[in-house]
C-alpha cells in the first residue's frame, strides 16, 4: 500500500499506526533548503504539515543560505561523510549533479524502490524535461520550478496615461512606456531586472527560438559550446545599455538585489521568477499587474516559450533503507495536489503536476488573481524546442558569474557589448572544456 493511500485508509489504520510510531523512535530526514524569508516560511510549512500528518517520520528542513551555499554545504558534507537525505539544488547545478555519479540516488530509482503510488506521468512534461536522464527517467523530484515574468506597477502607469490592463508586449513598448512614466513623473526608472543572466540571455535565448549553446543548449552532448555572442544578442544587450544610460533601465544586482527598486516605486517595471510574486506581494502598496516577458516582434517565430529555473530536490546516498522510506513518503506528499496547489498559489512556483494546475482552476483561483495562470501559459506558449528546452551546461554556476562580471563591464562602460559577450563566451567555453575532461 502507498503511503498516500495508507494515510486515507481510515481512523483505525491511522490509529494504529500512531500508536505503533509511539513505540519506535521517529525517522528523522533531514532537507537542506536555500528558501530564505517568506519563501523559508512557507517551505518549513510544508515539512510542518508533512509531519502533523503521521509520526513515523520527521522531515527537519534546514536553511543553509543561498542556491550557491546549500549546493556547496552539501557537496562538502558529502565528503565529509554528514550529507543531509535531501538537498535543493538550483537548475543551473543540474549537469554537475547528473555527473556526481555514486552520490546521488535517482529519485526514479528511490520511489520505485520505497513507493507505489508514484507515477512521473503525473508531473508537467515541461518541468520533468529539465530534470531526466537521456532514457527519460526522473532524477530529482521538482519542487520550486519557476519562469521569469513582468510585474509592473498598475498606479505609474494609470499616472503616465498608460492603460493598466494593457502591459506592453515587446522591447519596444517597455521602452516607449518606460520613457512616458519617466516623463510623467511616476517613477524615475524605466524597468530592472533580476537575474540578469537567466532572465535576459538564457530565457532570453528560448522565448526567440535561438540557441543560447550548440546541442541543444548541452542536452545533446559534453562538446556543447556557448553561442550567446549572435547578432540577436549583441542587440539586445545593446539596447539595454542604451537605455540603462537613458535612464530608462536600471541594473540592480545579479540576483533579485533589484527587488527594492520596484518595491519602492523607483522602477515601475520588474522582470524577475514567477516566485518573486510573494515578495512583491508582501512588499509593495501600489495594485500590481503580471504580463509575459517581452519580445522582438521581428524575430521569426518569438514569442517561443521561456524556461524554467528555481530548484529541485536531490536525494544523497549514505543513508539506510528506513530513511529512504521516509524521504519516499514525503516526497508523496510533497507530490499530493492540495500540498501543490497551495504551495502555487502561495508562492508564484509552477505547479509540478497538471492535477495542480486543475485544482487551481477549480478553485477560482486564477480568476480571482488576475496572472497568477502567466507563467503556466508562457511555459507552454508553443511546444519546446532544442533551443527552449532548457539548458544542461556543466559548471554552469561558476559560468554564470562569469557572465554577470562582463554584463557587469558594459553597464559601466568598461567594455563594448561585442568584446564583453565575446569573452564570456571565450572563459565560458574554457570551463565547458574543463567539465568535458572531468566527466568524459
């Protein structure tokens, strides 16, 4: 019997089974987790209610800093014999704990063993997709997926004469918008954005159709090599350091440090994850739309579909079989559509399966929260492609901070737009190398 079903089989089942966990020890299960703030609130709801459900188990959620940290934490306590069961682990670490062979237990292979209610049909192809073996096979279950929208600020606009209800749709409406709110005086920036390379090179790359590397943006091979220096993205680098020194766009960091200028009204538009809707939420005092991210209307094929980020759940080796028993049922529950529609709901992440989804709209919900559905709809926008499935880039994390410091030359002037995606593009490809050779 699964465990979803052992904990809908009854009163006298869970009475029973309460009182044999009263006379055995609880399974403790501990889950490394970098969801700080609001997010760290809601994640430690989730193991709340997972151990309020039963007392066989105990899931004991752990913050241990940012994707980077936890994802270090735990190659390091790996080492040092003290891994956590579970730990979260950022898309972009996604190659390099595919390659970390003998470290990780696939959770195909976990819920085969310890579940029998598990059926990987059941989660969003889409989300599943990013996180499989070549054969297809689930290795870490989703949690936090998310894709990047645009929030904007319904008052600027109404200000500036813009219609509330109607966000721009491409590049050129962001600026022509940013330009009459600045005008208006309803905010002194145009728009900011959060992770800048995610939000505008890698989903960049997948909602115009165009390869942010060769094969398939890595899935098809370790050879696999940059190709985000194209015509297409010089150009829209380009004119986004023309606006930044325009005034119209605003650089706030490499992760969401950007958030504050739209929380205090100083940018009236935000591109960042469809998770940062919580924040913004909890932050703001202005009414807030949501639209898809903009686009090239002269790019063929544009708008394609944006690409998930966020983070999934890994499963270490190193631990005995009554603990892996633990971590199959949570993962059941984690799985179950009220736990996941309300973590959607809650928080802006995707839900992972389409029976949350369902739930949602069987709730009203997205009728009465006017683009909270956004990001669904931009992720299934067209069928994905190899250029918008995703990416599967080893040491992609440290790459990634190659990339912020040669954005980092263009806002300053320091470097051209050609010399800054070139090199990263040059050192980009040195650490592929480097990956290939370790892992080959």
């Amino acid at each position: 019997m699964s465990f979803t079903r052992t904990i809908l089989a009854g009163t006298s089942a869970m009475a029973l089974m309460l009182a044999a966990g009263a006379a055995n020890a609880q399974v403790e299960v501990q889950w490394w987790h970098a969801m700080g703030g609001e997010l760290g609130e809601k994640t430690a709801a989730i193991a709340e209610g997972f151990n309020a459900m039963q007392d066989e188990y105990e899931v004991v959620p752990v913050y241990r800093g940012n994707y980077t940290e936890t994802m270090t934490a735990a190659i390091a306590a790996f080492r040092a014999g003290e891994q956590p069961h579970i730990v979260q682990v950022f898309e972009v670490g996604t190659a390099t704990m595919m390659a970390a062979r003998g470290a990780i237990y696939p959770v195909y292979e976990l819920m085969q063993e310890h579940s029998d209610g598990f059926d990987q049909s059941e989660y969003l192809p889409s989300v599943v997709g990013y996180y499989a073996d070549p054969e297809g096979n689930m290795l870490s279950m989703p949690f936090n997926s998310s894709t990047p929208v645009m929030y904007y600020n319904k008052a600027a606009f109404e200000a500036a004469g813009l219609d509330p209800e109607s966000p721009p749709k491409t590049w050129d409406e962001v600026a022509e918008a940013s330009r009459k709110i600045i005008e208006a005086g309803a905010a002194t920036c145009g728009f900011t954005t959060g992770w800048q390379s995610w939000v505008q090179l890698e989903n960049f790359s997948a909602y115009h159709n165009v390869p942010f590397a060769t094969l398939d943006n890595g899935f098809n091979g370790l050879e696999t090599e940059f190709a985000f220096n194209s015509d297409l993205h010089v150009r829209h680098i380009s004119n986004m350091k023309d606006w930044a020194d325009e005034g119209v766009f605003k650089y706030g960091g490499r992760r969401s440090d950007s958030a504050p200028l739209f929380y205090t009204g100083e940018c009236a538009i935000y591109m960042n994850s469809s998770a940062a809707q919580a924040g913004v939420n909890a932050n703001t005092d202005f009414p807030v739309g949501v639209a898809m991210l903009p686009y090239y209307d002269d790019v063929a094929g544009a708008p394609q579909n944006s690409i998930i980020g966020g983070a999934t759940l890994w499963v270490l080796q190193g631990h005995d079989e009554a603990e892996y028993e633990g971590v199959a049922a949570f993962f059941e529950y984690l799985s179950q559509p009220e736990v996941q529609a309300q973590w959607h709901q809650e928080t802006g992440y995707l839900p992972i399966t389409m029976a949350a989804y369902e739930l949602s709209q069987t709730q009203g919900f997205y009728e009465a929260n006017p683009g909270t559905d956004v990001s669904v709809q931009q992720m299934t926008l067209n069928e994905p492609t190899g250029s918008s499935r995703g990416l599967r880039l080893g040491n992609f994390v440290q790459i990634r901070d190659v990339i912020n410091e040669e954005l980092e030359l263009v806002w300053s002037g320091a470097k051209t737009v050609e010399e800054a995606l070139n090199a990263a593009v040059e050192r980009g490809n040195d650490m592929l190398r480097q990956f290939q050779a370790d892992n080959s």
